[in-house]
C-alpha cells in the first residue's frame, strides 16, 4: 500500500524519467538503423564474400588491411591434375573437362598384380614398331623437302639467266642501230658527219645509263629473290622443328599415360607427386658505383627457403648468370659467401661466351625510328645476353624462370609457385609461357620451348625491348621482320628515283614515293599482328615481385612505369590484347580460364593434402514459410587456412590503380552513398576503373532507396517531436507546483 501511494504521488515524475529514457532508446535506434541499413550490410557482405578479386568493394579499408582471397581459389583447384584415378581401364591422365571419378570400394582396394614377361615383350614391341614407322615417315619427308629445295634452285637459276641475257640482248641492239645510223649518215652527207657522230655519242651514252640502271635493278631483284628463298628456307626448317616438337610432345603424352602405376602410388603414398624442377635465372650486370641489390635478392629467397617442401611438389634453385665475367665484384663475393651456405639452392655461373652487339640502328630517318622503336644499345645487348642465357640453361630444368637483379620476392612466392604450376597444367597442358610481373621479371618458359622463344629473339632484338618482344610471343607473333639491309637498300633507290623525279619535275612521282618510304619503314618497325590461333601463354594477376627503387631502369620521361607493390593486380599494364582474357577472368587468377563447374565429385578428386583442410558439415536450415519441414544440407567446407600476405601502405603511394577514382569509392563507402553494382554494369581491368565508370555512383542510385530514406527519416523526426512535446506537457505543471512551493516559503518567512 505504501508502494502503491508513493507510486501515485511521483506518477508524473517517473512518467517523465520513462520518456526520457524512452527518447534515447529511439535515437540509438535510429543511428543503428542508418549505420547497418541493407544497402550498408551488402556492402560489407560483398567485401568478405566476393565473387572475384577484382570487386570494387574490396577497397573499403585499403589503409588498414590488404587481405588477399587466394585461398578459395587454392582449394578450388589444387593438385587436381595430379590426380589420376585408378579404374578398371588402368591409369587415366587428367583433362581440363572434369569427370566423375570411378566408383572404387574405399573398405576394399583393389589388388593389382605385377606385369608379366609377356606383357612386357608385347609393350617393347609396339614401341619397336611404332619407332619403324616415325621413321619411314621421317625419310619420305626428307625425300619431298630434298626435291622442292631442288625445284626451287632451279627456278632460281632460269631467273638469273633470263636477268643476264635481257641485259645482254639490249646492248647489242643498241650498238646495231648506232652502227646503222652511223653508215647512212655518212653515205648521205660528208658534211654532216660531225653532227651524226655527235648524236650516235649522246645515244649511246644514254644507252649505257639505262642498261647500267637495268643492271642495278636486276641485282636489287636477283638480292631480294635470294632474301626470300633464305627466309622460307629458315621458316621451312622452322615448321619442320615444330612438327618434330609435336611429336616428341605426342610421345611424350603417350609415355605419360603408360606411366609405371607402382611408382605414381608410392609418389602418392608420400605425400604428393613430382611436378619437375623449376630453375630461377637471375641475369646480373654490373651497376655503377658497385651498387648491391643482389644480397637483397638473395635475402629473399633464404627468408622463403623453409617453403620449399618435399609436399609441394617441385623442386625450385636459384642461378646468378654474371654477364660480366671477371668486371662484377658483387657477384665474386656473393658467390665466395655462398659458397658453404645454401649450396643445395643457389648457384653461380659466368657468362662462357658473351654475344656482343655489332648492328648499328638503320641510319635513315633516326628520329622516326627512335619515336618508333625506343631501343638503345643497351637493350639490344639485354637482349643478346637472355638469349644466351636460355640457351645454356635450357637443360637445366623443366621450368626457366627470369627474374631481374633488382626485385626482390614477395612474401609467399615460393609457397605459391608449386600451386601456380599446378593449377597452370590443368587449365592448359600444353603452355609455353607465363607471366606473374612487370616488365621482365617473372617469366616462366618450358624448357622444351626455349629454342623457338630465342629464335624469335634474336631475331627482332633490333626492334624492341625484350619484354616487349615476350608479350608478342604471348599473343602469337612468330614472324621475323624484314632485314633492314633490304630496307635501306629499297629507300636509297626510292632516294634516287626522287632526284631523277625532281629534275624531271614529276611533282605526282614524289608523292608515290615519299608514300612508299613510309611503307618501308612501318614494315620495318611494326608490320606483324596478334595471331590468336598460336596463344598459348597464361597470365598470373597479381605481381610476385617488388622493384627496389620503385621505377623502370629506362627512364625515357616523366611518365615512366611505376612498378605495382607486392600482389597488387598489374593488369592495367598489360596490352590491350592481353586485358580481353582479363575481363572474362574476374572470378579468378589466371588468365585465359576456364569455366568453372563444380560437381560433385571433386569431394573424390581431392589429393590427400586437401583433405586436411576440408570438412563435410552438415547444416539445419528452416523455412520461414514452412512450419514443419526441416531442411539438412551437407556441404564440403574448407577449414581455416592462413593469410598469405598482408601489408599496409599509404593510398596515394600504391601505382596500379586511379588514386583518384578509389579516393571517390572509399569516400562514397564510409558516407554510405554507394549502392551495389551488379556484375553487368562493372567494367574493370584489375584494379583499375574506366574513366566512364568515375563520378557515376551517385547516378546509380535508385530512386525507390532515397524516397525510403527520406520517409524513413521525417518518420523518425515526427516521432522525436512528439515525445519532446509529452514530456514538456507533463513536467511544466511539475515545475509550476515546485515554483509555487517556493513563493509559499518566501512569503511565510
């Protein structure tokens, strides 16, 4: 009863006090509202459940933390082409269209008994013949090839024959008529005998300029036929090593699948299968004042050297190539300290025999040229100088690796390089080359392809740097340009005819031949496409190496490549042939993919690593419609795996993307004004933004969003309004009684 009384008397008060608590629980409300609204949580949702790395979202905390998403993607695909099912039809090899394995009984393995003598005797015999028959078909093909290269002589020489003989018939026609002319004039006229002898001069003179200008003519032509039967002899023998490539490939395939079954499940009982060696090539020249960015280099791979695991699969070592031999002091003391340290991974070797560049840059018009081509003769010495180093190490090891002596690794590249290998084999058995970097750092050749590539190099040294020449080799170029000894010869007659011409006053022979002075030089500068039949390389998407000084060595102008930071996305820097695989890769690291379907098997095809780190859980779901239908899904989960890497830097200091246009995006996130993009309006190359797509998130907002917060917030406002306006209605007779009392006291003191 007490209670109740009190309770009666202080009801205004403590009606207050409930308003007033009542008035901060809606304004929390309201800022937890606004804060974690639906368009807020998708963003977060789509920053940790991404479809791709290339999300723009994914930029939202780029100055706190820079967590790459390799893992999905390791899981994904590794050692999937290692695996090779054992069924009754014996060992089959992984292809790229992924099968439901075999059903094979897990509590009873199948017994498999040794080969017999006679299986044995049958397998060396069909070798045998198919050896018989490679070469039959190799000497039929030598028989043909013998009689063209005979055919073609010939035709040759009936060129040369007419040539000569044209040139000799003229000359005597010509002495015949002057003879002739001779002989009337003098039977006619004594006195004019002078004048006649005079004109028989001129003509013949001018008789013997034209057959002079035949005759240079006709060895420019007899040179250029020569040229032209040496470069489809060279392109001959060029598709002739092809073939053979492709069959020893074919055999090689063929030697694979009949590969001893007993020694790939004792492979696999250890732990995993052998994928080759890999052997990383560092070219190194002498810098001036001596300056050492090798024992950084080499810093790099002895932090890593503990990744290199039996498990993985591959076998890495590192060799410094000296291309200065007894001039690189850095290089005699980096391998004097090597020398009892880390000899099972690094080795030094010098250069046995340098090729030295002697071609000078053609002399004709050197300013386009330069604008052109950009090469000096240090980079055509580069070139040489990688030349030569692949070729002496091209039997080394499966896998060649380029690296630069000025970019160190990035932290992780030697765990990654076995699952980039691997992953390479199953989208593409077949590849020749891939790229992880910039510039000429990172390139991965096949050994067996090594002759080809240098070819190829050599060859078109003369016309651009050497990762430049690698990126045509990526997009199908095999020609080789033309020699510039025709083109000079072709621009000097073209030089002639113009004199001749503007003696003669032939203003409309100038212009057709200032036209072809031009033809002659785009040919000789750039006059070979993309062959998109003949790709065959791969592209990593994310940079393995960090350059030292943070710029191009060639530092042409201001505007020289700034080299992207570690596993930053480099693909904004690549060709314009090469961005088109990029884009229909958003979703994953290689490039050209493929599609990717998972089945249910892939739970099988998982090699024994992968099972470490993979679960099966099952997972209740409960339909909100449904009232008594309980759904279980069983689903394959990963289980949690590492961070590969993790750096933070400052924003305007990162080179692979507009500073500007993802300053825009994460100040649009934290104001939280942007709306989620659905993959078709997104147009991305890496981690760079079209210029179309900066200053249009406003634009992209719906109108349906910006009505709902409108109301949303005049609702709130309302409601804030009348619980202020109660609470001044209940207090003010509070405060009146309070103000009463006071004057009551006044008055009676």
């Amino acid at each position: 009863m007490v209670s109740l009384k009190i309770f009666t008397k202080n009801f205004k008060i403590l009606f207050s006090i409930f308003l007033v608590l009542l008035l901060f629980n809606v304004l929390i409300i309201n800022y937890i509202v606004n804060s974690y609204s639906i368009d807020f949580l998708r963003v977060n949702k789509n920053k940790y459940n991404s479809k791709g790395w290339n999300n723009p979202f994914d930029f939202e905390d780029v100055q706190e933390e820079e967590l790459l998403e390799l893992n999905n993607n390791f899981i994904r695909f590794s050692n999937m082409h290692e695996k090779l099912l054992v069924g009754e039809g014996g060992i089959r090899k992984p292809s790229l269209k992924l099968q439901k394995s075999p059903n094979i009984n897990q509590n009873q393995p199948e017994k498999r008994s040794l080969p017999t003598k006679d299986e044995k005797q049958q397998q060396q015999q069909q070798q045998q013949q198919q050896q018989q028959q490679q070469q039959q078909q190799q000497q039929q093909q030598q028989q043909q090839q013998e009689k063209q290269i005979k055919n073609k002589e010939k035709d040759e020489k009936d060129e040369k024959e007419e040539i000569k003989i044209e040139i000799i018939d003229n000359n005597s026609n010509n002495n015949n008529n002057n003879n002739n002319n001779n002989n009337n004039n003098n039977n006619n006229n004594n006195n004019n005998n002078n004048n006649n002898n005079n004109n028989n001069n001129n003509n013949n003179n001018n008789n013997n300029n034209n057959n002079e200008d035949k005759i240079k003519e006709n060895k420019v032509k007899i040179e250029e036929i020569q040229i032209n039967n040496e470069n489809e002899a060279k392109l001959e023998k060029e598709e002739k090593e092809e073939e053979e490539e492709e069959e020893e490939e074919e055999e090689e395939e063929d030697d694979y699948i009949n590969y001893n079954k007993y020694k790939y499940i004792s492979q696999r009982n250890k732990g995993g299968s052998s994928i080759g060696k890999l052997l990383i090539v560092i070219p190194s020249v002498r810098r001036e004042a001596n300056k050492d960015h090798l024992s950084e280099i080499l810093g790099s791979f002895e932090d890593q050297s503990k990744d290199i695991t039996p498990l993985s699969g591959l076998d890495i070592k590192v060799l410094v190539f000296n291309n200065n031999p007894k001039q690189h002091p850095v290089f005699s003391k980096l391998k004097e300290y090597y020398r009892y340290k880390f000899r099972d991974m690094f080795s030094f070797m010098d250069n046995p025999s340098r090729l030295i560049e002697t071609e000078a840059i053609p002399s004709f018009d050197d300013s386009y040229y330069l604008n052109k081509n950009e090469t000096t003769f240090k980079m055509r010495q580069k070139n040489l100088d990688i030349v030569k180093m692949l070729r002496t190490v091209k039997n080394e090891a499966e896998y060649i690796m380029i690296m630069e002596d000025d970019f160190p690794l990035c932290s992780s590249t030697i765990s990654i390089l076995p699952y980039l290998l691997k992953k390479s084999l199953l989208y593409n058995p077949k590849w020749d080359l891939i790229k992880t970097s910039v510039g000429l750092n990172g390139f991965i050749i096949r050994s067996k392809y090594i002759n080809r590539v240098t070819n190829y190099l050599e060859h078109n040294r003369k016309y651009k740097p050497i990762e430049h020449l690698l990126s045509e080799w990526m997009c199908g170029m095999r020609d080789i340009r033309t020699s510039p000894d025709i083109v000079r010869n072709n621009i000097n007659n073209n030089n002639n005819n113009n004199n001749n011409n503007n003696n003669n006053n032939n203003d409309n022979n100038n212009i057709d031949n200032n036209n072809n002075n031009n033809n002659y030089k785009n040919n000789y500068i750039n006059n070979f496409k993309c062959n998109e039949n003949k790709r065959n390389s791969l592209i990593f998407k994310l940079t393995l190496f960090s350059h030292i000084d943070g710029g191009s060595t060639y530092k042409r102008d201001a505007n020289s490549i700034k080299f992207p930071h570690c596993w930053y996305d480099y693909t904004h820097l690549l060709p314009v042939g090469d961005r088109y695989y990029v884009k229909q890769c958003s979703d994953d690291d290689l490039a050209p993919c493929i599609q990717y379907t998972p089945i249910k098997s892939m739970i099988t095809d998982l090699s024994e690593i992968s099972h470490l780190n993979h679960y099966i859980k099952a997972k209740v779901v409960i339909s909100p419609t449904a009232k008594r239908n309980i759904t279980i899904d069983v689903s394959f989960v990963q289980r949690y795996l590492p961070v590969i890497y993790r750096s933070t830097s400052i924003l305007e200091d990162t080179h692979n993307f507009s500073t500007s246009g993802v300053n825009k995006h994460l100040q649009d996130h934290r104001n939280n004004k942007i709306k989620p993009q659905s993959e078709d309006n997104l147009r991305i190359h890496g981690d760079h933004y079209d210029e179309e797509e900066e200053g249009l998130d406003e634009e992209q907002e719906s109108t349906g969003t910006s009505l709902w917060r409108i109301i949303k917030n005049l609702f709130f406002a309302f409601l804030i309004f009348i619980l202020i306006s109660i609470i001044i209605i209940f207090t003010f007779p509070f405060f009146k009684k309070f103000n009463t009392n006071k004057l009551m006291k006044k008055t009676t003191d």
